[in-house]
C-alpha cells in the first residue's frame, strides 16, 4: 500500500473495520486483515488509531491460534505497534510475550 493511500483509508473507518476481520470466524479473513494492518501500522500517525481500534488484544488472539500467515503477519503488526515504549504495557498486559515466544521457537511453515 502507498504512503499516501494510507491515512485516507483510515479516516474513511476502514481500521474498526479490519480489526472486527481479525475477530473473524473465517478461515482467510483474519490473515489477510493482519496483513493490511502491518502496512497501517507503519504510519506512526495511525499505530495510536489502530490500538484505539482494539487491535492488540485481536492480534494477539490470532498470534495463540491463527494461521501461519495470520500469526506471522499479527507479530509484526505488533511490533510495529510497539516502536513507542509507552505501548510497551499494553502489548505485555495484553499477553503477548508468550505466543511471540512460543512463534520464534516454532516458526511457522512459511
């Protein structure tokens, strides 16, 4: 995704939007949502917006049992999220650590 794209897309509400696909029943729909959350999270405007949105605790639920991209893709989202140090306690709070560990210790098939 473009730079410019980005904060357009946001304030048109599309990250309540991919946060509710994080929580997803569907197979697909939660991987492809970390996915384009990783490119928002790059903006730093917007990683204040995406938490606000709720998107840490989803995330980290998708790390504990989503698929290999959607746990991959939701690491990295993460820590994208977690550049500030004042995000630090949240990501911790919300119980991130042991799913990103138990990740570097087994990968995933991709």
């Amino acid at each position: 995704m473009d730079e410019c794209h980005r904060a357009p897309i946001a304030a048109a509400g599309a990250l309540p939007l991919l946060v509710a696909l994080l929580r997803s029943a569907h197979s697909v729909a939660p991987g492809i949502a970390s996915i384009a959350l990783v490119e928002f999270a790059k903006d730093t405007d917007l990683t204040q917006p995406i938490v606000d949105a709720g998107a840490v605790p989803a995330l980290v639920a998708l790390l504990r049992v989503g698929t290999d991209v959607g746990k991959s893709r939701s690491a990295c989202a993460i820590a994208w999220l977690s550049v500030e140090a004042s995000r630090h306690t949240l990501v911790l709070a919300e119980g991130a650590l042991p799913p990103l560990v138990a990740l570097l210790r087994s990968g995933t098939e991709k």
